[in-house]
C-alpha cells in the first residue's frame, strides 16, 4: 500500500512540474504522465489537481481562445483545431468559441493582421498580392467569408 501512496506522490510531483511551465488540459496530464509510467495512478492525479483547481478543462479552453487570438491573430478554425489537438472536447471547445469570439471580432482581428500583412505585399501584382493574403489569412484559421471581406477591403 504505501508502494501505491508513493507512486500517487511521485505522480503528482511529476504532474505538478509538468504544470509549472504552462497551464494545461486534463489530456495532456494524462499523456504526460502515461509516458513516465504512471499509467495505474493518472487518473487519481488529474482529479487531485481537478479538486484543488489546478486543473480546469473550460478554463483552459477559455484562455487559450482570448491569448491565442488576441496575441497570434488566430480565427476559429485555427483555435478550435488547437484545441481539438489538446484533446478537449469539441462541444466544450464549440460553446467556448461561441461564448468569447463572434463573427465581428474575427472580421476585426483579421483586418489587424491583414493591416501587418499588406505592407509585404506593396509592389506585387494585384492578383498574386490577393492570393497570398487569402493563405495568408487561411493559414491563421479564418473562414472563407471573413478572408473575402477582407481581400475585397484591401483590393476591391
């Protein structure tokens, strides 16, 4: 028995580091502590740290979409792919980006970074110049309509 209090232990201390650097999702604690071998107690651990609030799936989600977006100009699709990724649910992930991102703040924060973006493009041909601010802001994660907006206010 104190075999298993010391494997919960030394888990925990692993879990606790692993948390230090970043938040993260319950997911990524379990992998990380699968990794090191302590596939029998991960469970017990996550719900420690759940109980002392140091792990909150709906939190994380929330503050990945408002530092992601606002600090990497990220769309929803890119976000929600992240997150996906991080193994969160998707209906927890859908209803956070419903709650924290509409469509007239993608629109804006696209216009930010396309602004950025722009002055890369001067003395381009006007098509490739479209183009590439298309990928430009696809790769970010922005959806068609809100590119097209976007591409027709910087080239008509």
């Amino acid at each position: 028995m104190s075999k298993q209090v010391s494997n919960k232990d030394s888990a925990f201390g692993k879990a606790l580091r692993f948390l230090s650097h970043q938040p993260r999702s319950t997911t990524e604690i379990r992998s990380y502590l699968r990794k090191h071998g302590y596939d029998d107690v991960s469970e017990d651990v996550i719900k420690r740290l759940c109980d002392l609030k140091l792990v909150d799936d709906e939190d994380f989600v929330s503050r990945w979409i408002i530092e992601r977006a606002a600090y990497k100009g990220l769309g929803k699709i890119r976000l929600r792919s992240e997150l996906i990724k991080k193994g969160l649910k998707k209906s927890l992930i859908d209803s956070k980006l419903s709650e924290l991102y509409d469509d007239e703040l993608e629109y804006e924060r696209a216009l930010n970074i396309a602004e950025k973006k722009i002055d890369q493009l001067d003395g381009i041909e006007p098509i490739t110049a479209k183009r590439r601010l298309g990928q430009f802001l696809t790769s970010r994660g922005y959806n068609n309509e809100t590119i097209i907006a976007v591409v027709n206010k910087y080239f008509g």
